[in-house]
C-alpha cells in the first residue's frame, strides 16, 4: 500500500523552489535557475521571495555561491528574508 503524501500545496511549491536553489547553487551565471524559480513560482512570488531570501541570507559568507545569492537578492522581497536565513545558519 502506497503512503499517502499529506503535504499543502504551499509546502510543496516552498521544496521545489529549495531544489531548484539547489542544484543551481554552484552555477556561475544564474540566469537559468531565475527563469526556473520564475517557472515553477507561477504568481507566488511571495514563496519565492521567501525562499530566495533565507537561502541567500543562509548562504551569504559562501564566496562559492556568490552569483547565485546576488541573483535571489534581485528577487523582489527577497530582502525580507535575508535575517531569517541568517538565524538559521546559526542554529
């Protein structure tokens, strides 16, 4: 018997934008992962934004990730976010 998948929508829109962060991290030209968050957000830009600006404010000091936490800061509302990706990255 198959497990039943018990997830919102709004939380499986929050992992498929982290995933995308993801497998993009370490690219130079973000200009791809953009056009995919962009993609998959649809009109939840407020998910987005979430998404992009605690990813960016996690990974902030990782001068490996650079380009691609420029790019989610450009997302707008992303700013917002930033101090929560902060306090997690200090556990």
């Amino acid at each position: 018997m198959m497990a039943r998948d018990h997830l919102d929508d709004d939380t499986r829109l929050e992992i498929a934008l982290s995933a995308a962060i993801s497998r993009h991290q370490y690219h130079q030209d973000p200009t791809a992962l953009i056009a995919e968050l962009r993609a998959i957000s649809v009109s939840r830009i407020d998910l987005l934004a979430e998404a992009a600006g605690t990813w960016a404010g996690y990974h902030e000091a990782d001068p490996f990730v650079q380009p691609v936490v420029r790019a989610l800061l450009e997302v707008p509302g992303a700013y917002r976010w930033v101090q929560a990706g902060r306090e997690r990255n200090r556990g």
